[in-house]
C-alpha cells in the first residue's frame, strides 16, 4: 500500500444490522486536506438543505471531532424522531470511530487540523417505527461502517485490479434484474 497524499480520498462501508432490526449502516466518505477539493466540497456542504440538514459529528456539547467531520443524511430526514437519531446515536458513532481511527494512527494525528471528512449517512425511514429499535445496535452498525469506509478510502480500496477480477462474480445487493 501507498502512503495517501490525503488530496481526495473516497470510501464507502455496509455493516448489517442485528435481525428485527433497520440499522443497516451505509455511510459514504471522503476525507482529504482542507486546502483541496475535500476541504472546498466540506465548505459548501455548511448550507442547510430541508431535510438534509448537515450537522458535524460531536462527541458531545462542546467536543468538536477532529480531523472536522461534517454528516449529512442521504434520505430526507421527516420526523423529529429520526432527525433525533441522526443527531444522536448516529453522530456519536460517527465521532467515536473518528477519534479511535486517530488514536489508532490511521488518520495522522499531525495531519488532523489539515484534514477534513465528508460523511453520507444512511437512516432507514423505519428506524423510527420499530417500538424496539435498538440503538446499542444502530451505533455498532455506524461504528464499525464508518471505521471501515475511512480505512478504506485512506488505503484506496477496492483496488482497480480487484474490482476488475471480481467483475464478473460480484453482483449488487439488490441486483433482481441479471
């Protein structure tokens, strides 16, 4: 593996949920310097949008997360129960694994206030509905999904030759129609 230039880096994860549960966690990244694209697209994402309000990820009042990430949902956020998970559970997961990618060494610790990340996060509409929705589950889920999507996108995986191999075995979750 190469050693990133943290110019622009993309990364994607999917950790499945507990059964009887809507936690799948989907999240999408890119993370790179400030001063570059990542830092220009972060900028503008500080605009709010209806239903896709962009919050950064806390680790609680006053506990801002570096390198500053920046969670926007990826489905139009309708109820306050919802929005209270994305702002909650969600965001705390989202700030955790970012501190512990940190203390790991796989985000540069001297490179933390020149970085910045860009997360989409998945919010089952559902979540809201299930009477027993877990949210111990939901938080492993983002955990462990954004933990992955950033080592990913640090180390520029799939690679090209994998993703060239596996062309023709590896089909799309929700591929019914080949």
């Amino acid at each position: 593996m190469t050693q990133p230039d943290y110019l622009f880096h993309a990364g994607e994860a999917t950790v499945f949920a507990a059964e009887g549960q809507f936690t799948d966690a989907m999240p999408e990244v890119l993370i790179g310097r400030t001063s570059g694209p990542v830092g220009q697209a972060f900028a503008n994402m500080m605009a709010q949008t209806k239903g896709h309000t962009a919050m950064f990820a806390i680790r609680a009042c006053n506990q801002l997360v570096r390198p500053a990430t920046i969670m926007v949902p990826k489905v139009t956020l309708k109820d306050s129960a919802n929005i209270e998970l994305f702002g909650g559970v969600v965001q705390s997961a989202t700030a955790d694994a970012v501190v512990d990618l940190v203390s790991e060494g796989v985000i540069p610790r001297d490179l933390v206030n020149e970085l910045c990340i860009i997360s989409l996060v998945w919010i089952d509409p559902r979540c809201a509905q299930v009477p027993q929705l877990s949210k111990r589950d939901m938080y492993r889920t983002n955990y462990e999904a954004t933990k992955l999507a950033i080592r990913r996108a640090l180390a520029n995986e799939p690679s090209v030759d994998e993703l060239i191999a596996k062309r023709h075995t590896v089909r799309h979750d929700m591929d019914d129609w080949s």
